[in-house]
C-alpha cells in the first residue's frame, strides 16, 4: 500500500535536512526522484547518494522562486517515468529570525517568497504533468509556526500560515483532477532548527513545549511523507498532519 514503485517524485531544498530524507524514503519506497535545492552541488551529492544506493534519482539546481526554474524541473522530473510527475513536495525554506520590531521589510518579503510564493510557483510549474488517476500528489511543508505562531520569525510563521490556505485552496479546486494536496508540519534537528538546538535558554524553552521530550531525526518525519505520496493516502486531501513530537496538541 506504501510502495511507490513506478512513481516520479520532485522535492524541493532536498540538499540537506528534511528534503534529503524525503528524496532518499521515496528511492528506497520505488519512486524516481528529482533531487532540487538552490545549492545545486548539495542536490547533486543527495541524488548520488540515492544512485549508489541502487534508487532512481536525478537532480538540479532550482530556486523556487524562479518560475522558468521550476518549469524546466518539473519538466525533468516527469521525463523520470514517462512524461508523468506524480509527486511534489514543497520543502525549500530558508529563516530570517527576528524580533518584530527589528524585522526588516526585506527579510520579511523574502521569507515569504521562498516558503509560500515559491510553493505556488512549483504547484502550477507541476500541475501539466499530474495525473487524473487518482495518483496525483502535491505535499507542502508548513510549521507549527504557521498552527499557533512563533515569537521573533512573524515572517516565517506568517509564510507557513499561508501555506496552510494554500494547501486547502489547492485541495479544493484540484479535487476535479483527482490530485490531493495535503501540507506535514515537522519538528527535525536540522540546519533550520540549529539556532535554536545551540542557544541552551532556547532548547530548553522548546524541549519543554514537546510532550515526547526531544527533536526528531529528519528519517523519522520521512515515513509521513512517503504515506501521503503512497495509494493508501489517496482519499485524505486539504489536511495538515503536524509530526511534532505532540508539540502542537
């Protein structure tokens, strides 16, 4: 039910973190898969990576804001399996942490850009080469910022709120294409959270805020994704699934 053999997969700020894992679960699940990241050599060392350990990868360099970047990624995904792009997962992110009144207009539109614009950008880039049948699947990546907000990232918290509303928009109206469109919001040790793992007064604060006591590994927020790309998710749509550790309950 969870194999996504005969598949295509793109996944977005997969050089590293989150997107990695995603890219190399769906390899190990059957799927070929468009490794994308803005650092172009990191998205290459991931497809590599999932090569040699006998999966189906490819990759490019893509700054999601970029909509001929994304057409042509999409376009290279869907040539994997036919001219068919099964799959996209929206993780590319980036932060800019500030407090509020010392958050500049610039960091904010940027943040924004890269979560939610480029989102919107990669779904419509995608939408010619989604199937009908049924097996069509846009996942996006939100927060618990974005569920219950976050002090010193408005901008951060206000892009994954967005994408929130655009998860369920989409859901609604591609709903006719028989394509879901469903948004995890994880909780990882990875290069993002890293300023908050290294500021012991901050850890401290967030492990408190997590029933389950701890950061999850990127590997173990992967399994969600592969189960919302998979056939036994193909009647769930415009939901979020926060894989947190319970810090949202």
């Amino acid at each position: 039910m969870f194999e996504l053999t005969g598949k295509s997969a793109l996944v977005t700020g997969a050089g590293s973190g989150i997107g990695a894992s995603v890219a190399q679960a769906y390899a190990r699940a059957g799927a070929a898969v468009l490794v994308t990241d803005v650092d172009g050599e990191a998205a290459a060392a991931v497809a590599a990576e999932i090569t040699a350990a006998g999966g189906s990868a490819k990759s490019a360099a893509l700054d999601v804001r970029d909509g001929e970047g994304a057409a042509a990624a999409a376009e290279q995904a869907a040539a994997l399996n036919g001219g068919t792009l099964n799959i996209l997962v929206n993780n590319a992110g980036a932060i800019a942490p500030a407090m509020f009144p010392n958050l500049e207009e610039e960091d904010f539109r940027r943040i924004v850009d890269i979560h939610l614009v480029g989102s919107f950008v990669c779904s419509k880039a995608v939408l010619p080469y989604l199937p009908t049948d049924g097996s069509g699947r846009i996942i996006n990546v939100t927060s618990a910022a974005g569920l219950v907000g976050t002090i010193g990232q408005a901008n951060y918290g206000a892009a994954k709120a967005g994408i929130i509303g655009l998860t369920k928009s989409l859901a609604r109206e591609l709903a006719k294409k028989q394509v879901t469109v469903n948004a995890i919001a994880p909780l990882a040790a990875t290069k993002m959270t890293e300023n908050i793992r290294s500021n012991e007064k901050l850890a401290a604060k967030t492990l408190a805020r997590i029933p389950l006591g701890r950061w999850a590994e990127p590997d173990e927020i992967s399994s969600s994704f592969v189960f919302f790309a998979s056939d036994g998710a193909a009647y769930i749509t415009g939901q979020v699934l926060p894989v947190d550790g319970g810090t949202v309950i």
